[in-house]
C-alpha cells in the first residue's frame, strides 16, 4: 500500500482509497477533493516535515503527516 507519504516531492499520483479510521476526518479529506481517481501532487514540504502540502484539483492543502498516512495512492505510470 501507497500512501501520500511515500511520494517524493512533486511526485503525482492518483488518489485510490481514503482509509481513515476517524470518520469525522475521513468526510472532511472528501470535503477537500480528496476523492478516488483524483490526480494529486507533493508540492510542498514544511521544515519540519509536518505538515506538507499537496496539490489537487487546482489547489494546495496542507496535511498533517499523521491524516496524509491514510490516503492510499497508486503512480500513474502504473
């Protein structure tokens, strides 16, 4: 399994399964166009490396690393 994590910066994928456990959580990452099928991109990583930023949708989110471990993603050239 693949997740937002494992990207390496500007990276794209394609977004293949949300599988967070909190179900509050999960709803909001469909509220921000976290959705299956959805090309994202590693745009951004923070000094910390918590939290880093993608890019979906024509625009940029910021993810705690802790929420992004739970968006399963595959390659597009796959």
């Amino acid at each position: 399994m693949k997740t937002l994590l494992n990207l390496n910066l500007n990276d794209q994928a394609t977004i293949s399964h949300i599988s967070h456990p909190d179900a509050d959580m999960k709803q909001r990452l469909y509220d921000l166009g976290f959705y299956p099928g959805t090309p994202v991109k590693k745009s951004l990583i923070s000094p910390k490396s918590d939290p880093i930023a993608y890019r979906l949708r024509g625009t940029t989110i910021a993810l705690r690393n802790s929420d992004a471990q739970y968006v399963e993603v595959y390659n597009d050239d796959n």
